[in-house]
C-alpha cells in the first residue's frame, strides 16, 4: 500500500488535530495511523499520521505546499514528510565483533526490514565474506589516529556515492567526528552496552561479572557530538544471577543488544522516532 507519513511539531494549540484531520478528509484522505503527545513542560505538541495515497485527491509534490497554506502557518508547524515508495537506504559500520551485523543481515534477507543496504563499511577485514555472501559491498578501511581523518572523508564520500539515507553502527569500535556527525543528523544509529560510564573498556561485562551486577543491558539512541549522550531510542535490560559466568554475561549481553538495535532501526524506517531537544518521541 502507498502511504504517506507526515510527522508534526509546534507549540500546543487548541484546534490542531482537528485541522490536521479535516485537511485530510477534505482531499478524500483514509487515515491508517494517528498518534499525538502533548509535553506539558515545554508547551509542545507531537504528531504522526499517516494516510493511503491511491485515493488521495493531491499529488505527491502538492502536498507538502498546499498543507503549509492550509495548516502549517495558521499552527506555525515545523513539520516533515515522507511517503513509502522508496526503501530507505541503510549503511552499516562494524568492527570485529559480529553478533550486531548478522541480526541485521538476516532481517534484511528474510523481509524484517523495509530497507535496502547498498553497503557495510568495516575498520576490520574479518566480515568480508559474509557480507559478500548476502549480496552487499563491503569496504575495508584501516583506521588509525594518524589517519582518522582522512579515512573519514574517503567514508563519507562512499556514504554519498551509495546514496545513504542513514547509517547504523553495529558495534562500530571507532568515534566519529563531529564534521561527519553533522552529515547525518539524527540518522545515525548507534548501539552500547547500559554500563557506560561505569564499565568501560574492551570486557564491560567482565567488569560487570567482578562487581556482582543482577541485570545487564543495552542502549539504542541517535548519535551526536557528545559521546554516548544522544537521544535516547530504545532500551531493555535483562536479569543475571550469581552463577552467570563471564561468558554467560556477555551472550546474555549481545542478544539483549540486538534485539534494542532491530526495534531502534524499525522504529526509524517507520518514521516513528521524532527527535526534539535531547529526548525522542515515539510513535508506537
């Protein structure tokens, strides 16, 4: 089914769903999904619609333009949209652990996730050959301090080359700079253990293991300038016991960690995910 999606923020004024819903009914508009939050701190209302587009009575690039005249300036909105009939383009970055790039791998492959991964971008060589095996170029880059910039510049022109919408970074062991941050705006997913800052390091749940902890867990949120303090997107956690080993931890870890990772990027193909300030909203 074609759709289009269009996700609203403005300060908190009487009238706005009602306006929201009469635009759409008056161009013959069936509404699949509406979801709306109101953050009574700050003032601000949240909105997401989304509404079959076969019988629509506006042409795509009409949209945009008439709901600005209509609506956006009467609310003073900022509002985006999008429409389904293009598969997001996914960019994958990973290191040498590999349990992060496999999940996403086979919910790519078995239809999980509407979207296309037109490249898997590695500091290490070691996934080559399952990534290939899937279809998808892989591209190697050996990062060291002396070269970081540069093989940044060489990644973002990979990134441009490919055409990627976002980017997501499957345990990708490196910290990006805030100039290639600012190419993707709260589209770049990263994903980490909820031990930072207390476990740090290469074995966070070795340590974790030495200090008797009773639940482990992960942590999904945008990426910005400030290492690890981006929006938040999705989180869970899972219980360990006394005689969880070292081992037992860090697999109880990683699959905590990709199941956060999955719901974080489908939440963001299904355009559920509205960022404002340092906090997400999420449509569900």
């Amino acid at each position: 089914m074609k759709k289009a999606i269009l996700i609203i923020q403005c300060k908190d004024q009487k009238g706005i769903v009602a306006s929201v819903s009469e635009f759409l009914y008056s161009y013959q508009g069936n509404i699949l999904e509406i979801d709306q939050h109101v953050d009574g701190e700050v003032g601000m209302f949240f909105m997401r619609v989304s509404w079959e587009l076969e019988t629509f009575g506006l042409k795509r690039e009409e949209i945009e333009p008439i709901f600005e005249a209509k609506v956006g300036k009467k609310f003073d909105m900022e509002f985006e949209l999008f429409f389904n009939y293009r598969k997001p383009r996914m960019a994958v970055f990973v290191s040498k652990l590999s349990h992060c790039l496999i999940d996403i791998l086979s919910r790519h492959y078995s239809g999980q996730f509407d979207v296309e991964i037109p490249v898997v971008i590695s500091n290490h060589a070691d996934h080559k050959k399952v990534v290939e095996a899937f279809g998808i170029p892989f591209h190697y880059f050996a990062v060291d301090k002396a070269n970081r910039m540069d093989v940044e510049e060489k990644q973002l022109e990979l990134l441009n080359q490919y055409r990627t919408d976002f980017v997501v970074l499957a345990r990708y062991m490196q910290i990006l700079s805030e100039d290639f941050i600012r190419n993707y705006p709260n589209k770049i997913i990263n994903i980490h253990h909820s031990f930072l800052p207390a476990f740090v390091g290469a074995k966070p749940y070795h340590a974790a293991y030495e200090r008797g902890v009773k639940i482990i867990g992960a942590t999904a949120h945008y990426v910005t300038e400030e290492l690890d303090a981006g929006p938040i997107i999705e989180q869970e956690v899972a219980r360990v016991r006394h005689h969880n080993s070292p081992a037992d931890l860090v697999q109880i870890g990683q699959d905590v960690e990709k199941v956060v990772l999955s719901k974080a990027i489908k939440y963001h193909l299904e355009r559920k995910v509205l960022a404002y300030r340092n906090k997400t909203i999420i449509f569900y």
